[in-house]
C-alpha cells in the first residue's frame, strides 16, 4: 500500500509498486502485534532484519518478543528499539541470538500517542539473518559434515558443531553421534559436578561452579546458557570468576589488584589421532575446542583458553584465544582449532582483573570435539589409533649381529575366550603368520590335565635367553570404550639344556554386547529391531534409544595371563619363572582411567593366590564379577564358575553371567563378558579381575575389575634385567623367547632387551664382570671377590659395623665425662675467687685513691694476663660455616656446624663469632676478655661457650646457636595487631622474665655484674612452645674488665 499520508509513498526497495505492511495508528491503540511461523534452533549470531517507515513515534517503541513452542517456558524479549519521527525507510536490527527449541517470534509496535495524534508503521524485507544453516543442494554431504533436518529444511551441519552441547537438528542427532563416548572432561555443561576440570588453587582469586546471576550488580551473566530462558530450571551452573569475591576478607582483598588472576585446568588427554595434523586427510584440522564465554563489564579485565602440551623437558603453552573487550550481557560461542599435538596435553583458562571489580568472566558448556578422541572417524583413516592406547609401537630396526638369528613368538593362535587353543588352531595361526619353524619346537598340550591348551618348548641348548612375556588386556564395557592393558615381563634366564617350559599365552578377555545401532548382527546380544516398540518409549530416535539403553551383565571380562613355569623334577611341581599380568575388566557406565585395571607390578605385599571379591553381595540387586586367577587358589577357595581358575586349577577364564544366546536352543555358554583363558574372571554388572601371580580383586563399588600382578624369578634370572612395564600391552598375550649370541662386539654373549631384538647389552660369565670404562669387554673379578663367601662377608660387615658404633659411643661418653669434670673445675675456682684490698700507694687522704672492685675479681683477669690455653679450645677442621646470622662487635657472626671428633656422623649447630685478621692489639685483647668472661659460667640461662679457636686467623669464639632471635623483637612481633590478637600469653611473659631472673641470681651467686640487661641482649632457644631465654652479650662486663680499676675516695678518721 503506497500513497497514505503520511505513509511512505513507495516501498523499502524505492518500488512506488511495491507492497509493504501498514499499520495506522489512534490515540487509542496499545499495541499492534505481527506472528511469525513456527522456527526451531537458531545459530548464536542470528538477528532479526527489517526496514521500518515511522510517524509520531517518537515516545513508542519496537520490540520482538520469542515464545517457546509445545513446553512451559515463559517467553523473553531479546531486544526492543525506541521509534522516531523520521518519515523514511530505516534499516533495523534486533539480535536473537542463540534460541535451542521450537519458538515463533511476535513483532510489537508500542505507540504512546496523545489524545489528538495520529501515526503509522510500516513494515518491509523483514529476515532472519545468521539464524538456520544455509539448505543442503545436494543429497549428500561432505566428510566435514553430516545431514539432518533443521526447521524440516535438509541441512549440512559441519563437524565442529557435532557434541557441543547445544542442539542443532531438529530430532537433536548431532548430539547423539557417540557423545557419550568422550571421554570425561572433554565435554561438560557443569550441571553435575567439575567434570574433572580444577582450579589451579595457586592464585589469589578462584573459578567457582555458579548457578544463578553474577554476585555482582552490572558485570557477569544472569544465568547459564544450558538452560537459559527455562521456566522451572532449577539447575543452571557455569564457571564464574568473582572478581569481588574477597569482599568480605580485607586482608585478601587487598592483595586482589589489577590483573590478578585465576586458572581452570582440564584433566589430561591423549593426543589426538595424526589424521588431525595430515594436510591430505579429509578430517585434518577435525579437533576443536568449543565453549561458551561471558565477558561483560565497564571494567573488563581479560581471559584466555591455552593448550599445554606436556613434554619429557619441557612443556609446550599454545595460547588459542585472548580476549580483553567487553562482549556484552549475552553468552558467545567460540570454536578454535587445536595445534598439531602429538603428547599429551590438557587446557587451562586464565582470567585476569580489570580496573575495578566489574570485569567478571563465565565460561560454559566447554566440549573437545569427537574426532579428538578418534570417534566419528573412519578406521581406514585411524591407521589403528586407539585414544586408549596411544602409544604407538613402531617397530625399531634390529641389531645388525641379531638381523637373521632364530627366536620364537608364541601366540595365543588367534583363540578368544576362556579356553586355550588346540594344537590344530595354533598350526594355522603359526602357518598364517609365517611362524611356521614355531611348529618344530612347541606343542600344545590336548590330553587331559591341568595343563591342557597350554603349549610346551623343549630348550634346545643351554644358555642364557630373553624372555618377553605380555599379559592380556581385559574386555570392553556395553559403553564400547576405554583400555585395560596387560603387563609386560621382561627377563634374561639361564636355562638348561633338554628342560621343557611350559607357556600359557593369556587371552583377551571378552567384551560384553556394546550399545550401537548395530548391536542386532552382534551374536548372542539381544537387540531385535522387530521387537523394539519405540512407542513404548520417550526415545525420539534410535540413537536416542541407543544413549539411553541399559545393558545387563555390560561388563567385560578380565584378561588372562601370560605364565612362563617348569616342572620340578623331583616333586613333579609347577615352579613359576614368570608372570605378566592381565588387564581387568572394563564396567558400566562412564570410563574414567584408574590405572588400577591395568596389568600390575609384582607386589611384594600379595600372595601369589586367586583374588577375592570385595563387599556384601547379599546388600545389592548388583551381580558381582569373578576375581582374576593368581598362580594357586586358596586353600579354602572354592573354584565358582565365574572366578577365573588358577594357573595350578587349569588357568580357564571365568564364566561370565550371560547364560545363553538368545533365540537359540541350544544351552552354550555365551561368550559376552567371558574372562580370558589364563585367569581372566567372568564379568557381570562390574568388570572381572585379571589373571596374575595374585590375580585381580574385584568390588561392588567400583565399575572396573583389577589388574593381576605380575613375577619374575630371581633365583635363574639375571636381577639387573628384571623389568615389567604396567599396562604396556593391548590385545591377546605374547611370549617371545630370544637366546643370547655371540656378537655386538662383546667378549662373551650378546642379549636382546626388547621383541624387536634392537637393544642390546653385553654380558660375562660367572666369576667375570663388564669393565666400567667398556661395555662390552669383560674383567675378572679381584681373587678375594670370587673366593670370599658372601655370608662369611656379611657378618664381617655386620661386626664392623656394632664395633664402630661400640667405639663411637665410648668416645662420646667419655668426652662428655671429661667436660662435666672441667665444668666442675671451672665452678669451684670461681667460688674460691676474692679480691683483697691494695695497699694505699702515696697515703690515706689521696683523694684519687684507686682500688679493685670485687664484685669483678676473677683470677687472671685483673691484670691483664689471659691464658688462652685455659679456656677450652676448638678445633678449627671441625667447624663448618654455613650462613651468615649478622655483623657484631668485632666482625661477622656466622651460624656453623661442629663435630666434637673427625669421624662424628651428628654435628652440633653452632654460632661463631669472628675477629678478622686486621684487627687492632686492643680489639684482640678484647675479644679474648669477653671469651674469658663467659667460659666462667655454666647455667641453662645464660649462654654456653663451647670453645675457642685462637690459634691463626681470624679468630672464633664458638657459643651454643640460639635460633630464636632476641627478646626484645620477639616481644614486639608478639603485640596484638589490627585483626589478630597476641599469640603470647602472661604465662609466656612470666616464664621469660624468669629466666633472665634466674641467669642473673646465678651470676650474682658468682659476684659477677652484666651492667646492661636489657631485652636485646637476651636470646631465645627458639620462637616456639618451650622456650628457654638466655642471657648473651658481655660487652659491657667486657669494657669493665679492660678499665678494672677503680677510684676510691677515702676521707681520714676525725
């Protein structure tokens, strides 16, 4: 409609023809209201477009309006404009953003008109811009794509959109596409918990898991994006860093300050498959990281998303995006493409302040992408990645001298389950695999016995040989994801001609039925298309149906062992030469890697016997696993069916508690969740122990069955060579047998360490030994090593040993005995001390008549004359200095270590006080009065001299190390504080000053006077509990001593 004033007279494209939308508006008109169809899921930058003609609408406004279709929830007003009076066409934006559900939109016009105007809106080319992506044109999608329907239009959705946590289809298939198979933390929405993210607890401000708005008022998110814009959602949690969380801790808050930080650290994951970093594969660049981020503030600070990749030296930080702008009140969804990895590595977030305290930042719904974890990729382009089982295993070029000798692999003759192989099994696996010269030297044993499918080798020559034993991985969960690896044995054994090794290969326990939608074609499972009635369920699809199912017994079953024994020939007894031990089985539900289930170290703590179920069975609907079998049972062990048999029971794996295939006839055992032949236990509702020297235990309250144990004999083994690898090995078991030769330049026999035969070491016989300055060439051990008898030897050692700690204790008894008598002697002479009065020299009336003081009369002293040999003396080669303590009266004080005698093995903490070499006559005079002084006092609160060093310099006076500072600082950092009482109490006050008052009643007992008591002159034992104050610093007594006469004014008898 054109031409109605004053109504635009053409439309927004400048058409006098055109059509447009009109809407006149009276003094009495609320609102004029414009439906849209029903829309479903819109993409994060999706905003709605239109060209608006307007009159006297200047007080009114504009406004779009999203109502939730077929739910509860309350609709929401996204954005809204104020109007104008322009009278031309204006171009107009109202962002939606990301909307995850059935909706429609309401267009509202608001006028707010007097009682005499009149106005008008028109309305023309409105769009949804960046809303839906863009319609498929072809039947097919790329590689970096899969179809669905989006709004019932057939669409592309490209991979990096594939489990993020956010709906994209209509039926919600890109989150079904084996999301659940991520492993955990590489896909979390934080409903639940941390999904293994962390803060780093190192900085100053802390992530925390919120739900609701931002504690503060203009920065931070109002909610989650999970569940944004729900009506009754009671959840809704993200990762918030409060910049004002220490509000209410002014001590914290005032070492908060601009740019401080918080960290958020993921778990650690495996690198991701070499597809991601090959420029010709269709999935390079295929791993992504996508998250949601909330930065909204006047003050914004910064954050950013770094990968670390985790190196032997050194690890690698790859920032993958900063931002330090204010991004607005919504969420925003970022995606960044992960660098060529090829170690393990994890994520972090940083976030830092801005300014003032508005600068909060959110982060949600973090996922790593499926194809970062090899999921959603073909095996063709995997090249056998296992996420699980990273390590790669490429075959190292042997050594030159081992290129074309004879060894032998045994394998498990490509047999599943918990039975051992046949002898015409292992002829087609060994001829298959070109092993056929295997055939000449093993059989497997099929008559009946304990040892039956176990395979036997006759020992052709004696030597030396290395044997590479590996343990068997233990069987999937229904979840179909995950690892349990066996362990790996390696050791060097001297083996006699004609002796036969009996070897039992440890079979990979077996999987229960995985949940797929291909579970149908898999035996034994039951999952009959024709009798799922999906309208019997909520499942909206089959791979909803598929996420949701619960598979009963969806355990796996442990992995058996690998046993290497002989027969004793005498007793006709099973001696073990070694163990790997197998993986346990993987359970139900979420796989988080424990380690535990892994095939294990020896344990010097467990017996080689059968596991054990750990738990109250009777308690639970759960049914518990069979425990792995060890080298023997228990004797009051009985062998239940789904226990996996010990090597001496036969090494069959357990029953696992499927009981028959269903819609057959027949009563066989199903081979789901069956433990592998060497120990393996059945798997149930958890998975079953492995096989081992002490085989795997089991538990109710964990889903995985644990790893057996694993040996080596030390009594033929070389002990330098013994190695087991944990978890080392996937797959069935491997034993592989290599003699020594001669070569590799080596004097005597050459050894391999490894299967692939390219590590090597030299060896010498009995009686001879390597030269440590060459490796390869061999030394005769000296007469008295090859002759003397090793117990003979350590009982000398062990007498040696009493007699010097006999010796040590004697001297250090006696030297005590010798200080307490000098200690004595010191005492007595002090008490006998008195000074007499001197002969008046000129007469009785001299006004400047001086005499002694007797309160300082100490024999030696008073003229002067110190005998330095009188004191006691220090030994200068024991003392060692350490640290500096400070600078004192004549040089440096140093804190030390002192050794009564040159062999002590304890030194005694020590201060030593220093006279340096270019010291005057009277510096030196006085330092060695103040050493005279204090070698007259023995008392627990004054301190001890040890001794003096005088004999070059500098010279040491050497005093107890009282390592509690002074009195008089350690009263002053005791006062009470702004926000933290005193820690002292009267009791500790009292208790110093006694102290100083017993120091002095002692030197008063001595007629001794210190003149200059005072608090930093008094040292404390230490700063804590129980401390003994002493009393120091004889300067003063010192300068007393050097001037000891003293005037005596006498006046004559009247």
């Amino acid at each position: 409609m054109t031409g109605l004033y004053p109504g635009p007279i053409t439309d927004a494209t400048d058409d006098a023809n055109g059509h447009f939308l009109y809407a006149r508006l009276l003094p009495t008109t609320e609102q004029v209201n414009l439906t849209s169809p029903q829309f479903s899921t819109t993409m994060e930058k999706c905003f709605l477009e239109v060209y608006m003609h307007q009159s006297d609408m200047s007080h009114g406004l504009s406004r779009v309006v999203v109502e939730p279709l077929h739910s509860q929830e309350s609709s929401w007003v996204p954005a809204e404009i104020l109007g104008d009076n322009f009278r031309q066409w204006g171009l107009k934006f109202y962002r939606l953003g990301r909307i995850s559900r059935d909706f429609r939109i309401v267009f509202e016009i608001v006028p707010k008109l007097g009682k005499t105007q009149k106005a008008h809106v028109a309305i023309d080319n409105l769009r949804m811009v960046n809303c839906f992506p863009e319609g498929t044109k072809s039947e097919k999608c790329s590689t970096s794509q899969i179809k669905c329907m989006a709004n019932k239009v057939p669409v592309c959705i490209p991979l990096p959109r594939i489990c993020d946590i956010t709906k994209d289809c209509d039926d919600g298939e890109d989150e079904l596409l084996n999301c659940d198979k991520i492993p955990y933390g590489g896909r979390c929405d934080f409903e639940h918990d941390w999904c293994g993210w962390r803060d780093s607890g190192k900085t100053m401000l802390t992530w925390s898991r919120h739900t609701g708005a931002s504690p503060t008022h203009d920065t931070g998110p109002d909610g989650d994006h999970t569940q944004q814009h729900l009506l009754n959602a009671t959840g809704g949690y993200y990762m918030l860093v409060n910049m004002n969380q220490h509000m209410n801790n002014s001590e914290k808050a005032l070492q908060v300050g601009f740019a401080s930080n918080a960290f958020m650290i993921s778990k650690t994951f495996n690198p991701p498959p070499l597809v991601h970093g090959n420029p010709n594969s269709p999935y390079r660049n295929s791993c992504v990281v996508r998250f949601y981020i909330h930065q909204f503030g006047k003050n914004p600070g910064s954050i950013n998303l770094s990968v670390v990749e985790m190196k032997e030296k050194e690890n690698i930080t790859t920032t993958l995006w900063w931002s330090s702008k204010n991004q607005g009140s919504d969420w925003l969804r970022a995606e960044y493409i992960l660098p060529n990895i090829t170690s393990k590595y994890y994520l972090h977030f940083e976030a830092r302040k801005g300014m003032r305290i508005f600068s909060d930042v959110a982060v949600d719904d973090i996922s790593l992408s499926p194809e970062c974890f090899g999921i959603n990729i073909p095996k063709e382009y995997l090249n056998g990645y296992n996420y699980w089982d990273v390590r790669h295993n490429f075959r190292s070029p042997s050594h030159k001298d081992y290129e074309h000798k004879h060894y032998l692999e045994l394998t498990a003759c490509d047999t599943r389950g918990m039975i051992g192989p046949t002898q015409q099994q292992c002829e087609a696996s060994y001829k298959e695999s070109n092993r056929s010269h295997v055939l000449k030297e093993v059989h497997v044993i099929e008559e009946p016995s304990l040892f039956k499918g176990m395979q036997k080798w006759k020992v052709p020559h004696e030597g030396y040989y290395t044997i590479i034993a590996k343990g068997a991985s233990g069987g999937l969960g229904s979840g179909g994801i995950g690892s349990s690896r066996g362990a790996m044995a390696v050791a060097v054994l001297e083996l006699h001609k004609n002796e036969e090794l009996f070897i039992l290969v440890g079979q990979q326990g077996e999987s229960a039925c995985i949940k797929s939608l291909s579970t149908s074609s898999e035996e034994g499972c039951r999952a009959d298309e024709d009798d799922i009635d999906l309208s019997q369920y909520s499942f909206s699809s089959k791979q909803h149906m598929v996420k949701n199912i619960y598979i009963e017994y969806g355990a796996g079953g442990g992995g058996g062992a690998s046993y290497i024994f002989l027969l004793n020939s005498a007793k006709n007894e099973a001696v073990p030469l070694m163990v790997a031990g197998g993986g346990g089985g993987l359970g139900i539900g979420r796989y988080i890697d424990e380690e535990f289930q892994h095939g294990q170290k020896p344990n010097p703590t467990r017996l080689g016997v059968t596991g054990q179920i750990h738990g109250d069975s009777l308690n639970t609907h759960l049914k518990t696993a069979g425990p792995g079998g060890g080298w023997r049972a228990k004797d009051d062990q009985a062998l239940s069916p789904k226990y996996g048999a010990a090597l001496l029971q036969g090494g069959r794996g357990g029953h696992s508690c499927y009981t028959e295939a269903p819609g057959s006839n027949s009563s066989r055992v199903n081979r789901h969740g069956q433990g592998g032949f060497g120990g393996g236990g059945g798997g149930c509702n958890t998975g079953g122990g492995g096989g081992g020297y002490a085989g795997g235990d089991v538990y109710l309250n964990e889903s995985n069955g644990e790893g057996g144990t694993s040996f080596i004999s030390v009594s033929r083994s070389l002990k330098q060579f013994n190695t087991v690898y944990e978890g080392a090995t996937s797959g069935s078991g491997l034993v592989v047998i290599i003699p020594a030769i001669e070569g590799c330049g080596c004097d005597y026999r050459c050894i391999a360490l490894d299967e692939y035969r390219s590590m090597v070491r030299c060896i010498c016989p009995e009686g001879w030994r390597l030269k440590r300055d060459n490796q390869t060439a061999c030394e005769v051990l000296p007469n008295e090593t090859q002759t003397f008898p090793y117990l003979m030897a350590f009982f000398i050692a062990i007498a040696l040993m009493l007699a010097s700690a006999l010796t040590a204790l004697i001297i250090i008894l006696y030297n005590r005995y010798q200080r307490k008598k000098q200690a004595k002697l010191r005492h007595k002479m002090l008490l006998e001390q008195d000074l007499q009065l001197s002969r008046l020299r000129h007469n009785i009336d001299d006004p400047n008549l001086t005499n002694f003081n007797p309160n300082y009369g100490c024999d030696g002293m008073l003229n002067g004359k110190i005998d330095v040999k009188q004191l006691p003396q220090i030994i200068r080669e024991h003392l060692r200095l350490v640290s500096a303590l400070g600078q004192g009266a004549f040089g440096e004080v140093y804190q030390g270590f002192y050794r009564v005698h040159q062999n002590d093995t304890v030194e005694m903490p020590v201060a030593v006080k220093t006279l340096p070499e270019m010291s005057t006559h009277q510096a030196e005079e006085d330092f060695l009065m103040e050493a005279a002084i204090m070698s007259k006092f023995d008392h627990g609160n004054i301190v001890h001299l040890l001794g003096v060093c005088f004999d070059r310099h500098p010279r040491f006076i050497v005093l107890e190390l009282l390592s509690g500072g002074d009195l008089k600082n350690f009263l002053r950092e005791g006062r009470n504080k702004p926000g933290k009482a005193s820690e002292l109490t009267m009791g500790d006050l009292l208790r110093a000053a006694e102290d100083v008052a017993n120091g002095c009643k002692y030197m008063e007992s001595k007629r001794f006077i210190h003149r200059d008591i005072a608090a930093r002159n008094c040292l404390l034992s230490s700063s804590g509990p129980g401390r003994t104050v002493k009393i120091a610093d004889f300067g003063m007594a010192r300068d007393i001593y050097r001037t000891i006469i003293v005037k005596v004014v006498r006046h004559a008898a009247h």
